[in-house]
C-alpha cells in the first residue's frame, strides 16, 4: 500500500500577517521540495475538506468553538482574544480544511486505503487547549483526529507523539486525565510554553499516560533517541496503541529560528522508523503524521521529505 499525503495550496491562504514566522511560505517551500524528489507522485492523494461544528465539538468547548467563529469571521485580520495566534481573512477556512483534512486521512488508515498518511497543514495545532487558541493555533488538529479515529472507527487506544521542540500543552490538556489517549512529547525546556516538566504524568483515570522529556537548549538525537527507544518504547509495550498520530514538529531540526534543538534529517528519519515499528508492532501500521511547527522554511522542507520518504520505506 502507498502513504497517504495531504498537501494543497489552499493552505498558503491563512496569512497570519507579514513577517511572522508561520508563514504560508512554509508549505510553498513542502510542495517545491516533495515536488523535486517526486515524492508526491509516489502518494496517494488525500484530500482537503471542512472540519464539522461537531467534529471540533469532541474536543473545543462551545464557548471556544463561539469565539473563534465571531471573531475569525472573514471580514478582516488581527489576534485571536485567547492569545498569540494572528489570523487573516481566510484564516478560518483553512484551519477548517486542516482539521478536516487530516480526519479524511485517518479514514483511509483505519479503512486500510493507505498504510500510514503524512499531513501538510498549516495552522498547527498543539498548542491549542479545549477552550483556548494560542501559539500560532486555532483547532488542535491532533486531538480531534484522536477523538475521530474514537468516535467513528471505535478506536479504544491512542499514542499521540510529538517531537515539536515546544511542548505541546494544549494536546496535554485535553487528555490529562482521560487514559484512552497517551501523550508523549521531547522538547526544549525552559522555553515556549513553560508547560511539560517530567512530573507532569497525567491524573485519575490519565495517571501514568503523560510522557515528557524537558531537555535543554542544544540537545540533539543522543538524548532525544535514547527516549523514544527506551522509555517510550517500553511504555508502548504496556499500553499497545491501536493508533499512532505524530505531531510533526520539525522546528526541532538544527538551524530554527524559533528553537535551539540539533535534530538532522536523517535523525528524523530514525525517529519515523522508531514509530513506525511501534506502530507494526501493535496497531497493524496505523500511523498518522501532521505537521506542526518548523520555521526556517528550506530545513522544513528537507525534514518533511525525508519524514514522508521514510514512510513511504515503510508502508
């Protein structure tokens, strides 16, 4: 079977304003790197389409879902009045092609359409709490693709892994203390958002299914390896996911502007063989990836090809 890819130039319309980082450069520069290695012509297509009020209800509280939809409301630009997060004219749209987008993508893994798929979408979505969009995010596109592989495939047990170099605390959050979905995230500490010391671990029926790494500035594979073979690896073991969803961050990579982790490509590449066998082992492959951070556009594009090479190796 072929790897899914979700890849559209709609999603260049969120313009979160000139000179910010999270640009729509950033997926110019995925479809120009995937398009030189002919790599998208080796993927099945997936594609884009509109989250549903009641796919981001399993996840976003309404009273979020009411904010976003008043003030992101397609007649002009500014902040999002949750926190850091710009949004534009189109800003809406696309974060709800997003959301959608990868929802179809888990479709074709649970359905066996695809062996595993890998999703370019912009905003991110990590940070992104229940009731709460910050750090460039507007829907936490992860977790309502958790909770839809639950809701429509019966899925019972989740892994989300995310190796963005910024903690991804909204993705914490909303499964803090519910034990169907394990969070497992390495990132650069202390920096944004100050959330995911090792002692955060999850509560009542979540205890023991939170998993961070907090790891200093300057940190490469040697640590960030030995974590995802050894103590995740192992966890994984007891947990047995049916589902793996990586949240793709590859600001993590060497030479970001918005982080000061020493990641390469071909480390990315080791990760991605890492989860991927987590993911033979106990979910018959089913492994979803979605792009989260990554800001020096050319590194991304790089780290992004090798990620979707790796599993298209693996399908």
């Amino acid at each position: 079977m072929k790897t899914g890819l979700l890849l559209d130039e709609f999603y260049t319309a969120h313009d979160p304003g000139a000179h910010h980082p999270e640009a729509p450069g950033r997926i110019r520069a995925i479809i120009e790197e995937l398009e030189r290695r002919g790599l998208d012509e080796r993927c099945a297509t997936i594609g884009k389409r509109a989250v549903t009020d009641e796919e981001v209800l399993r996840v976003h509280t309404p009273g979020y879902l009411e904010t976003v939809l008043r003030e992101i409301d397609g007649t002009g630009s500014g902040m999002l009045s949750t926190g850091d997060t710009n949004y534009g004219f189109q800003t809406l749209e696309v974060a709800r092609d997003a959301a959608g987008g990868l929802l179809d993508a888990v479709d074709a893994v649970m359905k066996g359409e695809v062996a595993n798929a890998f999703c370019a979408v912009r905003p991110p979505g990590h940070h992104a709490t229940a009731e709460r969009g910050m750090g460039f995010c507007v829907f936490n596109n992860a977790a309502i693709a958790a909770r839809h592989a639950q809701a429509v495939h019966g899925v019972e047990r989740v892994a989300i892994i995310d190796w963005d170099v910024h903690h991804g605390n909204g993705t914490q959050d909303i499964f803090y203390e519910d034990g169907s979905v394990f969070y497992f995230s390495t990132h650069q500490h202390p920096w944004y958002p100050g959330t995911g010391l090792a002692h955060e671990t999850g509560a009542g029926a979540g205890k023991d299914t939170t998993l961070n790494y907090p790891l200093p500035a300057g940190t490469g594979m040697e640590a960030i390896g030995r974590a995802f073979r050894e103590d995740f690896a192992k966890k994984m073991k007891d947990y047995r996911p049916d589902l793996v969803i990586v949240s793709a961050g590859f600001d993590s990579r060497a030479e970001d502007p918005l982080g000061q982790f020493r990641l390469t490509d071909d480390d990315f590449a080791a990760l991605t063989k890492i989860l991927a066998e987590i993911a033979g082992e106990f979910a018959d492959g089913r492994l979803v990836s979605v792009l989260e951070g990554g800001y020096n556009q050319a590194g991304l594009a790089k780290a992004v090809a090798t990620h979707l090479e790796t599993l298209l190796d693996v399908a």
